[in-house]
C-alpha cells in the first residue's frame, strides 16, 4: 500500500471526556478486514447469484506438482494477494490436467444451480478488481455509519456537530485572552451556528466563516488538502476597517490572527512541515448553512480523502493495514486538546449530579449539556446579569416601600422621635396580624345568630401583597412582632388598615406595575440592553 508522503501520528491516549465520548461513539466503525469479506462476497454473488460461498468453509482448490490438490481458504488466499504480496494467477491450467476450483471443506467442487462450472477466469478477475472496489465501498460505508441514528434518533454527524459546538462554547467561557470583541465574534456563531439567520440578525458586522482549502504542487501533481477548521471573520462597529480574524479547531482551540493573510499563511507553514511540497496556495469558502455540521463534515471529508489513497495490493500485512485504516477513520484525534477537568473537579461535579440526569439517557445528558452550556455563556457573557438585573422582585419592592412608609410616618405620632433603632430594624415580614373571622346564621324560629370564630394570621407584608381588597373579611385584632420586640404604641391596626394608612399608602397594586414600567420601558437605551441579555441562543 503506498501512503501519502506525511507522517503517521501514533494514536493517542484519550485526553479528556469530550475526546473519550467521541472515540466511543464512532468504535463500532467500519474495518477494513469485514470491508474486504463483505465487498468479495458481493461481487461474487453479483456475478454468480446461485452460487453458494461460504467465506468461513469455501475453499480454493490448488494444485501441486505432486498431482494432488491443496484445500486453503479462498478468503485467505484473497487476503494474502490483497496484503501479503503474494501473487493470483488462480485461471492458469497446470499441465497436464491440474487447475483452480472452488470446492467446500471436503474438496467438493462447487457448481452453478444449473450445474455448470465456475469460470475461474472471472473469479480472478473478481478478486484483482478489490484494489479499487475496496477504498470505494470502505468511503461509503463509512458516510452510512456517519448518517446513522444514534440514541435520541440524531445522526452520529449531528451529534458529532453538536459535541463541535459545545466544546468550542467551552473554551470560550474558560477563555481569559480574549477580548470583548473576539468573544462576540465566537459567540456570534455559537449562537446563530445558521448563516443565514447569523447575517439577518447582524448584518454588516456578522461573523462570516469559511473553510480553507490549500493546493499543495508536487512535481507533476497537485493535491487539494482541506483542514477541519473554521475561519471566522467579523468587522466590529468600533473596529470597521481592520476585521477580527480567528481560527476555531473541533478541540475548541482558538487561535487569533491580524488578518485573513496572515491566518492563511500560518495554515500554509503547517502545511510546509508536514509536506515536501513545491508550493501551496489556499484559499477560502464561506460556509453556507450550519457551521458545526459543516465543521463536522470536513472531519469526515478528510477520512474519505485519506481512504482515497489507499492502495492495493500491498505487502503491509493485514494488522498493519487494519491498524492504518483505524487511525484514519479515527475522529477522536481531532480533539486531542479538548478541555479537561481535574480529577478533583470531575470528582465535586459527579458528586452534584441529580440522581435522574444520571440515569439519563446518552441524549437526554447532552441536551442537558447544552442548555447548561448555553446558560453559562449567557451570564458570562452578560457579566452574571439578566434581564430582570437591578428590578427589585416584588416581595423585595414591598418590604423597601413598608419600611420608608414607617420611618416617613414616624414622626407625626412620635413627638418626640422614640423608637427610630427599633422601628428601622423591624421587618414587615416579622410583624405578625391576627384577624377574627365570625360566620353566623339565624337559629330557627329565633332572632339569635348562633357564630363560629376563626382566626386567620398574616405578615404585614403579605397584607401589603393583598392590598387592602385581599385582606380577610374580619377585624384585625392584633398587631405584634413575632420575636416579641416592642413596637411603636401608634403601630396600630387602625393605622394600618384605614383609609389613608399604611397599606393605602404604599399601594402596591399601582406603584409597583408603574416601577416595573420606568424600569422596563421608560428608558429606550436600558430597555435595549435587557433585551440583549434576555435573548436566548440557539440549540438545536
């Protein structure tokens, strides 16, 4: 088999769980070995639909010069053309009378339904057409696995996308070099992954992302060499003429650069260590749809571009060869340097884990994954504010609006001022009311109400929360502190529910909807700012 001229990276220890996920969910990829089995069967049956082969027990019958014929397997006389060097020339007759045929265990020479024989001519023929039958069904057996359905029913390629997307999500919020506008530029794609709604939502200042494609000239040749990388380009408002530049890796690597010249060459000096090369020019292509699955399909595209340059026969031997073919197919290499938590933080995160999420299904747990992810980016990208930053919650409003009341009032029942440390201590939410409910009703044939008593107690706070409209239908009977602290002798029921008192005063009911109002959308600029904070990234 001759390989492309470029190193072979040894096959690495796992590094991290995003690399692990990935090397276990693509294991159970295609081989070359069950590729070759299944690829000759094929083309047997396609020739010879009614003869039976049996891979396992077929032999080639071979003759000797003794006169007498070997029974090996035929597989393993095809393997060895394929991968040992060794030649077939299985149509020649041997003088005088001794020749090839196919036979079962016992020598029993096989036939056609019809009971014709096998034309020996046509199974060599067979057999040398796998050079390049095999690296054609080997790409499309391994763009059917890529395209089928995995736990949750997405695609090993969307899945594979969406592992793309969050580790990327990842590095960024670990990231402590980046700017403000790198980190815009990121999560711009991170957000919208779609370019078409990145572009409408941003305009002129979107993140545009490309892939980049390098011609490497050989003497007499070119070959066209494509990384899994995504170029992203973006013009800031306070930056127009000179755009932010940076390459993403699938590990969620970042690396930065003055311009698109400058990203280009650095691609091109990887490409110069790796490659003798007489010259190597690339160029790029914007992405148009969804920059993860494309970014994911670029790692497929480079297995498909390598299983191109395989070539048979060869002499490698077949662990070689399937040691080769693994390491090549293999999509847990692209994320060698994926983050990876300490032991330590592993340990506190698993100890955390709700027993349901752990218990989840594989996709139930990378949903989960991506919302917290998302999540995370949000209020790091917001500086851990939301939309609701800085708005007091309602139960907050009422306690601060009861307590300015009471200090406001304090001074028209208190001459001198007695009770200011106590009162401004004094929560709402300790001062404890006790109303008396009375439900009666006539006695028969009497003009007496015969009356059941109840008493029904509440927070000053949560009589606030009511208004006076919600307060129970009876008297108010008691007004203390639930702690037994003193409180005010005017700290009264009547102060508290007649009109013009305490709760009329503060009305909740009418200034808390007008706060919310001022806050919300009195002011353009502050409205404009929550709404950024409020919008919600995109997981698909």
């Amino acid at each position: 088999m001759s390989m492309p001229p470029r190193p072979a990276a040894p096959i690495q220890t796992l590094s991290s769980p995003v690399q692990q996920a990935v090397y276990t969910l693509f294991a159970s990829r295609p081989g070359i070995e069950d590729l070759i089995r299944t690829t000759l069967l094929a083309a047997l049956n396609e020739r010879y639909p009614t003869l039976t082969v049996e891979l396992a027990s077929t032999r080639l019958a071979s003759p000797h010069e003794s006169g007498v014929w070997g029974l090996p397997l035929l597989i393993d006389q095809v393997l060895a053309y394929l991968l040992n060097g060794a030649s077939l020339e299985i149509s020649e007759i041997i003088p005088p009378l001794h020749y090839y045929f196919l036979s079962d265990h016992q020598g029993k020479r096989l036939k056609l339904a019809d009971g014709q024989d096998v034309d020996m001519k046509v199974i060599e023929a067979l057999i040398k057409e796998l050079p390049w039958r095999l690296p054609i069904e080997f790409k499309s057996a391994l763009t059917g696995y890529w395209n089928e359905p995995v736990e949750g029913g997405a695609s090993r390629w969307r899945w594979l996308s969406n592992v793309i997307k969050d580790t990327l999500s990842m590095k960024v919020m670990q990231s402590t070099t980046l700017s403000d506008p790198q980190l815009e530029t990121v999560r711009q794609v991170l957000d919208y992954a779609q370019s078409e709604e990145r572009i409408s939502r941003y305009g002129d200042h979107a993140t545009r992302v490309y892939y980049l494609q390098s011609t490497l000239t050989y003497p007499g040749r070119t070959e066209s060499l494509v990384t899994p990388h995504l170029l992203l380009v973006r013009y800031p408002q306070e930056q127009a003429s000179q755009p932010l530049v940076m390459l993403c890796m699938p590990d969620g690597s970042i690396e930065t650069f003055s311009s698109v010249e400058s990203a280009s060459q650095s691609r091109a000096r990887v490409a110069e260590a790796l490659y003798a090369v007489d010259s190597i020019t690339t160029k790029r292509y914007e992405i148009d749809g969804d920059a993860f699955d494309t970014q994911a399909g670029l790692i497929l595209g480079k297995q498909l571009s390598n299983l191109s340059e395989l070539k048979l026969p060869t002499s490698l031997g077949l662990e070689t060869l399937k040691a080769t073919c693994l390491q090549i197919t293999d999509a847990s290499r692209f994320f060698l340097n994926a983050s990876a938590p300490s032991a330590d933080a592993l340990r506190r995160v698993q100890a955390k884990l709700p027993q349901w999420l752990t218990k989840a299904s594989s996709a139930d747990q990378a949903h989960y994954r991506s919302w917290s992810l998302a999540l995370a980016s949000a209020k790091k990208s917001a500086q851990g504010l939301s939309y609701l930053s800085g708005i007091p919650d309602i139960h907050s409003f009422v306690v601060t609006s009861l307590k300015q009341q009471l200090l406001l009032d304090q001074p028209r029942f208190e001459q001198p001022v007695q009770y200011v440390a106590a009162l401004a201590a004094c929560e709402p939410d300790d001062v404890e009311l006790t109303f008396l409910l009375v439900t009666g009703a006539f006695a028969p044939g009497s003009t007496n109400i015969s009356g059941v008593t109840e008493r029904v107690k509440m927070t000053l706070t949560e009589l606030a929360l009511k208004n006076l409209s919600g307060k129970p239908q009876g008297e108010l009977i008691k007004v203390e502190h639930r702690h037994g602290l003193p409180l005010p002798a005017w700290f009264t029921a009547a102060y508290i529910t007649q009109g013009d008192g305490l709760i009329e005063a503060v009305d909740i009911g009418k200034n808390y909807p007008e706060k919310l109002k001022a806050y919300l959308l009195d002011d353009p600029s502050l409205s404009a700012d929550r709404e950024k904070r409020f919008e919600s990234p995109r997981i698909l």
